[in-house]
C-alpha cells in the first residue's frame, strides 16, 4: 500500500486491488493495516476490494467532517479508469440507470426501476479488437455503479467477478477498475488538492 501524500490532517493512498477498505469478511484492509501507524483514521469514502486505486483518509475529527462533507454535496472530483470488454463503437456518451441492491444476490446491484439515480460519464481513450479503455467520471457514487453501468452497456469490466461474464472474467485475475484521479479541497487549508495514480493494468 503506497502513501502518496501525508500531512497533519490528510492521508492519501494508493490502495492495491484484493484490499477492503474496511474490516469485512476478512481481517485485513486499508484501516487494520493503518491503524498500527495512525491514531486517529477517520474513512471518508470506500472502494470495492476488487478496485484498486487512489483513498483519502482523515487523520482528525475536524478534517473527517470537512472531507465527509465534501463528499456528501459532491465537491470532490473522481476519474476512474477501466479496460472493457469488446469494441466500443463509440468515443464517449454516459450512462444514466437507476440502481438498487440485488437483494437475493447481495453485495451485488441491478438496473431497476425502482432504484436510485446513477449517473456515469465515460470517455474510450484506447480500443482494440477485443478490449478498450475508458476513462469514467461517476456523477453519483451508487455501489458497484461503474462496474453493473458497463456491464449493462454489453461491456463488461475485465476481471469483474459479479457481473462479467465467462469470458471477460477469465481475461485477468484481477478487476481492471482503478480510482487514478481525485480532487479535494484540503480541510484545513481550502487548497485544491489534485493527486493521481497510474493504472497498474
């Protein structure tokens, strides 16, 4: 797990894919691992264990509330970048579906109706026969959202265990899904802060 930017207030990390974000079905996650080091981490937002990628936590009270706000009315700014099944036809569009848990087959979600709105805008930076790479800006941050959006596009992630099918899954042992760009407004200082992770894929 690399730190990619420490001060007082803010922890920045690049989180590796297999990892929770938070003690689950497994002991082991980003806070377990941290809290050895930090006193006080406060987990302002999550990724699937499955995503790797860019985490910011809070090392105070006062920078948690600041950052969960910031989260909460959208202020912060997240770029994923993913590597798709297929040949996309287009160069960018978005997906707008509503999504709500698939109780039956919880953690995973479905497009439904009676869920809530989601919104993803996606950009194909790269394509090949069989893949293309795409770059996605989620304006709402729904569970599961970027991975079940291109699912149901026909393009499902490569590697994505819940809703890719036999042969995208078996493409990669891990989920090519990775959190690479975040922008935040420090919670002490007001600074725009921008970092960025390289897709390890």
């Amino acid at each position: 797990m690399q730190i990619l930017y420490q001060d007082k207030h803010i922890l920045v990390i690049n989180k590796p894919s297999g990892l929770l974000s938070q003690p689950g079905s497994l002991d082991d996650s980003v806070t377990t691992e941290l809290e050895k080091t930090f006193e006080f981490l406060g987990v302002v937002h999550r990724l699937d264990q499955a995503t790797s990628g860019i985490m910011i936590l809070a090392l105070n009270p006062k920078a948690l509330s600041h950052l969960a706000k910031q989260f909460q009315f959208r202020t912060t700014f997240k770029v994923y970048e993913a590597q798709v099944f297929g040949r996309l036809a287009a160069d960018m569009g978005h997906i707008d579906l509503p999504l709500r848990c698939d109780w039956p087959n919880r953690p995973r979600q479905e497009v439904h109706t009676e869920g809530k709105a989601s919104l993803t805008h996606w950009q194909c930076i790269d394509r090949n026969q069989s893949t293309s790479r795409v770059i996605l800006i989620p304006h709402t941050g729904r569970s599961h959202q970027l991975r079940v959006h291109l699912a149901s596009m026909g393009h499902p992630i490569i590697g994505d265990y819940f809703y890719a099918h036999e042969t995208a899954l078996n493409m990669s042992e891990r989920l090519h899904l990775h959190a690479k760009e975040l922008t935040i407004n420090h919670p002490i200082t007001n600074q725009r802060l921008h970092f960025f992770s390289e897709a390890p894929f």
